[in-house]
C-alpha cells in the first residue's frame, strides 16, 4: 500500500509506466486469517523475525519470470541487507537492488525517543516484556481499531499525530490529496518476537549485521534513496561501510528527506525517477 498511496507520484506507478512489471509484497502484515495451517492464536504462528521475513522474500520469488529487481523500504531493505549478507540471493534471479531509507544501522531517535526508552527499559527483562505484550501478535488491538475505524473521517488524521509523535515525520514534503491514503493501511501486524528482535539488534549507530564478517564481493549493483532528516536509520554509517567494503552503489541523497519523504514525497519521481530508470536500464 505505501508504494502505491502518492497515486501518480509513486515510484511503483513510474516503473508501470515506464513498461516495468509490478509485484508488491507484503510479508505477514495482512490479515491474520490467510495461513493455511496455522491458528493466529497459536504463538507458533507468531514465531518469526526479521531473519524469517527475509527468507518469505526468496520464496515469493519463485513465483515470478526473472530477472528482477528487488525494492524494498525500511524494513524490507533489512530483509535484503540480510539475504545479501548472507549470500542467501541468487545473483541471477535479482539483478537490482533498491534500497530506500536503509535500515543497516539504527538512528538517533532510538535513544531519545521516550517510546523506544520504555520498550527497551521493558525488554530488559524478558518476563516483563511477555507480561505486558504476550508472545503473539504486537499489540494486536490496534488492528482491531483501525479494521473498524479507518473509515471515519478523522482516522487519518489521528494516525498522522500519532506517528509524528512517536518519530518525528511531518507532511511538509507530501501531497495534500494523498495523505488521506497514506496510513489507511495502517498499522499493520506485527509479531512480539519481531519487536523484541528490532529492540536487540537494531540500537543507535550499530548495525544489526556483525562488521567483523563482510558483505560478499560479489553482489547485484545497489542503488540508494536517502535523507538528511531521517532519524531511524543512520544514512552516513550506511554509506560509509558500503564504500569501505567495496560496494557498488548508486546513492541519491535528499537533505530535507526524512524516512517517508523517500516514498511519498511530492518531487520523488523528479528527484528520483530518470536515474532510477537508468539504473534499471543498464
């Protein structure tokens, strides 16, 4: 849904246009009830991570003609850091990688935020952190919420104050007749284990990935939105490991970007879009 909410803006909409075929992926976010096996009140079925998610991707694959190119935004493009790092991608399946807003590294907002304080002061103890949140599905009463009030008026709305308090992001740089769309998808589900995987990986200015063991030096050409204002990731220690280890990557910086700017921003497809192309292209 958020490659698709900036309408004619969006990135998917250009590679459409532009004689590229679109698949979006969504990896348990969706509804609770398509598993053909597995009951969602079974903690099993809520027994996944980051590292679980990233395998779906491969899998998904499978069912699409390659060559491809595989985009992915925040937490997708820690699915791909992870396949890459591991050498789990099949270099001839994905022959481009698109990373926008890379989450390799975590930003400043981790410490400071009091949000992420408490969730961290929670997960210090593991059965606290179960006490409060379970071992399914991430506070799953705000799925509930939004199933029933996302169509309201005022839904939006509401959901834009409460990620902006929570983040930081404001709308300066979107549409005004998009933003409507933009969080009625959201949130999405999430499972306990995946939160508590985020809380102990990804920490302020540290990778989730071990620095000591490299990326491989054979790899699909990577090509990188990134902004100034985004305070969940940390952009420069991005680019800086890339750079060291030799990575070929393509970087578009934006200062005034933050970590939304770089899907629903109203000048993307300027900024972005003919190198985007091209990047394909080659």
């Amino acid at each position: 849904m958020a490659f698709l909410s900036a309408g004619y803006d969006s990135l998917a909409y250009l590679l459409l246009k532009n004689g590229h075929t679109v698949y979006l992926g969504n990896n348990r976010g969706g509804s609770v009830d398509d598993h053909l096996r597995e009951n969602s009140l079974s903690s099993f079925y809520w027994n996944f991570t980051v590292t679980d998610m990233a395998l779906d991707i491969v899998a998904m694959a499978q069912y699409i003609d390659s060559p491809l190119a595989l985009m992915g935004h925040s937490q997708g493009t820690a699915q791909i850091l992870h396949l890459l790092h591991n050498n789990w991608l099949d270099k001839d399946t994905f022959k481009r990688l698109i990373l926008l807003a890379p989450a390799l590294y975590g930003g400043e907002i981790l410490e400071k935020s009091i949000f992420f304080k408490l969730l961290h002061t929670l997960n210090c103890n593991g059965k606290i952190f179960t006490f409060f949140f379970g071992r399914s599905a991430f506070m799953p009463i705000l799925m509930v919420l939004h199933r029933w009030t996302k169509s309201l008026p005022g839904y939006t709305t509401a959901s834009y104050m409460v990620f902006h308090a929570l983040f930081h992001w404001n709308d300066r740089l979107w549409n005004a007749s998009c933003k409507r769309v933009h969080f009625q998808a959201s949130p999405v589900y999430t499972s306990v284990r995946c939160i508590k995987w985020w809380l102990d990986e990804f920490k302020c200015n540290c990778s989730f990935i071990d620095e000591r063991v490299p990326f491989p030096a054979e790899m699909p050409p990577i090509f990188a939105v990134t902004g100034g204002k985004d305070t969940i990731v940390n952009n420069r220690l991005f680019m800086n490991r890339m750079q060291r280890e030799g990575v070929l990557l393509e970087n578009i910086h934006r200062d005034e970007y933050s970590h939304l700017d770089v899907l629903w921003s109203r000048d993307l497809l300027d900024v972005v879009g003919t190198r985007l192309l091209a990047f394909l292209e080659e």
